[in-house]
C-alpha cells in the first residue's frame, strides 16, 4: 500500500485548509446577517455570545463537511498531475488502494465532521436553549443598568422593562391573538411551539363594540403557537452519524474518482470535489425546512454521490473534448 505521506498527508493538510478558509468566509456572513441586531440601541451587547455560539456552530459544521471532499479531489489530482498516480498504477496500484491509504486522515475527517455536527445539533435540535439565554442575558442587562431600563430580545421580540421599586418584567406581543403582554418571567420549549408564563397580563385592545379587556394570571402554559424557528428533524446522535458518513464516503469517491479520471487540473477537482457536499447540504437543508421523517435523510448521501457522478461524467467529456 503507498505511503500515507503520499495521499493522506497532503489531504489532511488540504482539508485543513480549506476548512479554514470556508470558516471564515461564513463566520462573516453571519456576523454581517446579524448585525443589525446589534445596531438598534435596545439590543445589549452581551446577548453576542449567545448569538455568536450560533454562527459559531453552524459554520464549523458547514466547513467541516464541505471541505474533506475538495481537499481529497485535491491531494488525488495533484498525484495525477505529478505523475505518481502513473507511477503507481503502472506497479498494479489500484485507485482504491491510493485511496485507502489515506485511512488515517479519513479517520480524523469522519470524527470531526460528527464532533462539529453533535456540537450544533445539540442547539439545532433544541433552538429553546438559546432564546432562553437569550431572555436571562438580556434579563441581567435590563437589571444591571439604572432604572427605568430596557433591554430588547431579538428574535423573540420582546423586551424586559426594569422600573425603580418593581420586579423587572418582559413585554410584547401577546402569541395568540391580538394585544400585548406583561409578565414577571417567560419560558419558552426546546421546540418553541409554547410557552409557560409567570404573573401573565394580558390587554386585549377594544374594538368595535368591545371594550377592552385585560387578563391575569399567576402562572399560564400556553401551547400550539406559531414558532419562530425551526428544531431539526434529527436528534443529536443520529445528525452526527449522517454527516459523518456523508463527509467521509464523499471524500473518498471524490478522491477515487479524481484519481480514476485522471484529473490534473486543480479547478476541475475543486469542482468535483465541491459538487457533492454541496448537492448533499441542499438536500440536507431542504429537509430541515418541513418535518421530515428520519429515512428521508438517506437522501442526503444520494444526492451527494449522485452529484459526484454527475461532475465525474462531465470532466470526462471536457477532457475527451480537449
């Protein structure tokens, strides 16, 4: 079997690479998409990390999956270009072979993709967690400054309203119906579809030929409401396992493949290499948008493997044409 300095050395380092670079460009756009967040004056600056963890934690996952693939239709296009994948067929060294000498980096590929998708499906499973740091960041915020105080919650939309001599309370919308809302402390579900209140009042505004009317009470669980977002399909364990396996078999046809075709050129490769973790997310992100029953996301891989075949079959006409 050929050295792993040969393939899997060169790999990982790539991987690394790119992985980096595919980080940092999505940890600015998410930094840019909530900004504006953060411009309006209500908004206290501590509620960042909670929001940051966010971005954080998805970037990681979408950059620990895109990159494996391209970085192995790398190392093996660089092999062809070379002229050691020559080498190493003519000595009966199979595609496969080359591949699976990159065993350790494939190994090290397969448990950071599962190590980056446990770490934000943890909070994609249970998008509650964050809105409820969200509510005692800014519930902190709100109490710390001199009152009369208010700290907004983005995403929520509402706010905590700190008046000298009274308990702090949070304000808004109220979520079923029409008027607003004051209580003394809120809860919101892992799911977010309800909400359990503490020293609940409601206004509900007049209209015509109504008067208005307001309603109390100490402690109220509220269910069915609309969500603000979406929990994923997948619990933790079984999110992890599909992008890990997904990352890893993508790798190593994207690898195979280069090698198989004779890929010398480093944009053809980075083509393939991108074509099935991309076609793999979209499928994976188009699932995340509706309820979806677990099978449905053996779709992910296809999509991918089959978005690999698809490359393969069109670098090998250009390079027939050429």
């Amino acid at each position: 079997m050929p050295s792993a300095r040969l393939f899997a050395a060169p790999a990982a380092r790539l991987a690394a690479a790119i992985a980096a670079g595919i980080l940092t460009v999505s940890l600015i756009a998410g930094v840019v998409r909530v900004l504006p967040l953060f411009l309006a004056s209500g908004v206290p600056l501590r509620l960042a990390p909670v929001l940051a963890r966010g971005i954080a934690g998805v970037s990681l996952e979408t950059a620990l999956f895109l990159a494996p693939p391209i970085a192995w239709a790398l190392a093996a296009s660089r092999l062809v270009d070379r002229g050691e994948a020559r080498a190493l067929f003519a000595v009966g060294v199979r595609p496969l072979r080359v591949i699976a000498s990159g065993w350790p980096a494939t190994l090290a590929v397969a448990a950071a993709a599962a190590l980056a998708a446990a770490v934000w499906g943890r909070q994609a499973s249970a998008p509650g967690r964050a809105l409820r740091d969200l509510l005692a960041e800014a519930r902190t915020a709100c109490t710390s400054a001199p009152p009369p105080a208010a700290a907004d919650v983005p995403l929520l939309g509402v706010s905590w309203v700190c008046l000298a001599g009274e308990p702090p309370r949070v304000i808004g919308q109220a979520p079923v119906g029409a008027g607003a809302f004051a209580a003394t402390a809120i809860v919101v579900s892992d799911d977010l579809r309800s909400l359990d209140a503490t020293d609940l009042e409601i206004l509900v505004p007049a209209v015509e030929g109504r008067p208005e009317a307001r309603i109390h009470a100490a402690a109220a669980s509220i269910r069915g409401i609309a969500p603000v977002g979406r929990a994923s399909n997948l619990a933790v364990v079984p999110r992890a396992l599909l992008l890990a396996v997904s990352a890893t078999a993508l790798s190593a046809v994207a690898g195979g493949l280069a090698l198989a075709l004779g890929i010398r050129s480093r944009a053809t490769a980075f083509a393939l290499g991108a074509a099935g973790p991309a076609a793999a997310l979209l499928v994976f992100s188009a699932l995340e948008r509706a309820p979806s029953p677990a099978a449905a996301y053996l779709g992910v891989p296809a999509a991918g493997l089959a978005a690999l075949l698809a490359a393969a079959a069109f670098a090998r006409r250009l390079g027939r044409a050429a």
